[in-house]
C-alpha cells in the first residue's frame, strides 16, 4: 500500500518541482504569462477590500449620526392643514411607544449669517435640545443648549467649524455674536458651540476654498417666532429608539397614534423614513458596484487563462523532442499529461499568490491616501488562490492532451 501511494505522490512531487524550474528559466515569459491571473486576482482583492472597508465605514457614521433614528413627515400629496405636523405632537410620539427614547421637532430652512459685510449661506436646523443625540452632533467648542434654553426661546446658536473659520478666522467662536438673516428677518444670535462638520461633508476642507458649500446651523425650534416664522408646524420629527429590533413595530404605533389624533387613521398620510433603510440601500449600492468589478474582472482572468494556454501550447511545441525522450525511457501519456497539467496549475497559482499580495498592499496604500476603510476578505483570498489555480487546471487541459498524444519516434525526429 505503501509504495501504491507514494509512487503518484513522487511523481506529482517532482512535477512541481520541474515546474518550478521551468517557470524560473523563463522567468520573463512565465510573468508575462501570469499577468492577466495578477491583474484579475489583485483587482478582486482590492474592490473587496475597499468596498467591506466603506461599507464598515458607511455603518460606522450612521451609528455615530442616529441609525436607531426614525424620521416622521407628513405626505404633503395627501395631507391637509389639520393633518401636518405640530409641537404638540411631540408629547404624542413620546408616548406612542415605550421604546422611543428621545424625540425633537425639525424645521430646515435656508438663510445665512452676517457677521459685519461677511456673509455666507447656511442651513438653519430649528430643533429642541435632544437633537444632539438624534443628529450625532460633535460639539467640540463650547455646548449645545439645554432644555431650559429651549424652552424659554433663547436665542443661542450653534454653528459648524468651516463656517465659524470663514466668518471669524478662527474654529471657536464661542461667545460671539452673529446676526441671523432668514424669511427677511434679521436676529443677533449668541454662538454658544462650535460642531464638527467633518462626518457630514467628508473632505470639505480641500473644497472650502473653491466651492461655496453652505454650512449647518442649529438653533432652538422656540425662536421662530422671534425670527417672524410660524412657530407652531414642524415639517419633521425625530424620534431615536432604545431598541432596534422593533423598528419596524414602533414605526407602526407612531403612524397610528398620530393618525387617531389628527382623524385621518386608514389614509396614509404619515410617513417613517428609517435611518437603516438609507444605510441598506447605500451598501446595496457598494455591493453591486463591488459584484460588476468582481465580474469584470473574471473576465480578465479568463483572457488570462487563455493566455496560459496559449503560452503551454507553445511549451509543447518547444519541448517536443523532450516529451519524446521522456516516453522513449518509459514515461506513460498520463506522466506527460500530468506534468503539463501541473506546470499550467503551478504558473496559475503563483500568479494567484503576487495577485493577492499586489491586492492587498495597493489596497491599504488606496485607503491610506483617500482617507478610507481597508478591510480584506479572509475567505476572498482563499477562493482567488483556488480559482486562480482551477484557471490553470482548466485551461491546462488542452496543452496537456495535445503533449500526452504525441508519437513518440515523431518527436525525436522533430527539429
């Protein structure tokens, strides 16, 4: 049993080995020839790669900036005047469902602030103190307002740290004083924090100076009336949840207690826009993007494969009078098949294992520089090395048959 096993096992050995250095000798060719395997393995590893890393990332944000949020409007197509939205019907949703943590009114408007002759263009977020939370904000110079302050109409205003540096040549501008300009009413306002705009416009600051990006801006829902705005509707309300596991649940009791207050229950006029929703549709995105790379780049392993075999066929043609000798000293046609068959496989390979090692290096060098996620499939690099090593196996079969088939005499005799 012993010598039955060890007798294919020698010789699958020494295959490799004479492979090997058949691959060594031609070292430029055997490179050339793998390059197709390279580029395709190292193309798969890297959108991989980036693409388990952004969407880590893209998580990561939404965790950082409310996942667990869930955001009510009203659908204007449907609803009338008795059916949008109140300050009142914050207290509602509160109450709606045990597992809603905290809950504040939105109202997004455009305007801008005026400091001197200065001016520039911001989106003004009238909210209440529990926005903080649902929106993820970074305060990282000075507060938010609290509960007090928003109930008693303070009128305090947080900003964002590009705007605070155009405006005052300086990130903390806490203590200053800044004249809101919105609807044709004109406020002083007091800057009590500075947040970091950073999550919300990645890269902004390379823009900053070339494009006019409007800034971010909140302020306490209770000062509209005091910039001559109606202070009772709100276009949205934010609710964060304790339990993510029942959004879908709680969705449903929010949209029913709104509608048994407002009377219009069976009309469909609220609607719950879920932060997961946004989140799963951003990485379904980066997921098909990911897929049709993946795809393009078989087909660059597939040209690659016929490369190998194209390259094999002219090994045989090479080596014609060494297979011929090698069957003249007792070699069998499955010996020469099996040789043939092991040097496609092994070319493959190696080129599978520079592939995933290119891949993976060019992909944290792309992560580095670009200011994102690299994170490698463990399972990916398993399946480049076996596939890469199939292309050979399979596109090794042709070369090998046509090698195994030949006469022996014929060959000797050939020049």
């Amino acid at each position: 049993m012993h010598s039955n096993f060890g007798g294919p096992l020698v010789n699958f050995i020494d295959c490799v080995k004479s492979s090997i250095r058949n691959i060594m000798y031609n070292k430029i060719r055997s490179f050339l020839t793998m390059l197709g395997i390279i580029i395709g393995i190292s193309s798969v590893i890297i959108v991989v790669a980036l693409g388990r890393g952004s969407t880590n990332q893209i998580t990561s944000e939404f965790e950082k900036m409310g996942a667990k949020t869930l955001n009510i409007r009203p659908n204007l197509e449907k609803a009338g005047k008795q059916d949008l939205l109140t300050i009142d019907d914050i207290k509602t949703i509160q109450d709606s469902d045990p597992d809603i943590e905290t809950v504040s009114p939105q109202d997004q408007m455009t305007g801008s602030l005026q400091l001197e002759n200065n001016k520039e263009a911001i989106y003004i977020y009238f909210v209440n103190q529990d926005f903080r939370n649902i929106g993820g904000i970074n305060v990282i110079y000075g507060r938010y307002f609290n509960q007090k302050e928003y109930e008693s109409s303070k009128q305090y205003i947080v900003i964002d740290s590009l705007t605070s540096e155009k405006l005052f040549k300086t990130a903390n501008s806490v203590g200053r004083d800044i004249r809101v300009n919105v609807g044709g009413t004109a406020k002083i306002f007091n800057i009590i924090g500075v947040f970091d705009i950073s999550p919300y416009y990645s890269g902004i600051g390379s823009l900053a100076n070339n494009v006019t990006i409007p800034g971010f801006v909140f302020i306490p829902f209770t000062c509209k009336q005091d910039l001559g705005l109606y202070n009772k509707n709100c276009s949205m309300i934010s609710a964060i949840l304790k339990d993510l596991t029942r959004e879908g649940e709680v969705a449903d009791n929010i949209v029913k207690t709104l509608s048994i207050k407002h009377d219009n229950l069976g009309k469909n006029i609220y609607i719950v826009e879920k932060a997961t929703n946004q989140m799963a549709a951003l990485t379904n995105i980066l997921s098909i993007v990911t897929t049709l790379v993946i795809a393009v780049a078989a087909i660059s392993l597939i040209v690659g494969g016929i490369g190998v075999m194209n390259i094999m066929l002219v090994s045989v043609t090479e080596r014609t009078r060494e297979i011929g000798t090698r069957k003249a000293l007792g070699a069998t046609t499955n010996d020469i098949m099996t040789q043939f068959l092991v040097e496609a496989t092994v070319l493959c390979f190696i080129g599978g294992v520079i592939g995933i090692a290119f891949g993976l290096t060019t992909s944290s060098v792309i992560a580095r520089f670009a200011n994102m996620q690299s994170s490698p499939s463990i399972l990916m690099i398993f399946v480049s090395i076996i596939f890469s090593s199939l292309i050979g196996l399979f596109f090794g079969i042709y070369p090998a048959k046509k090698a195994s088939d030949l006469n022996p005499i014929d060959s000797l005799r050939f020049e």
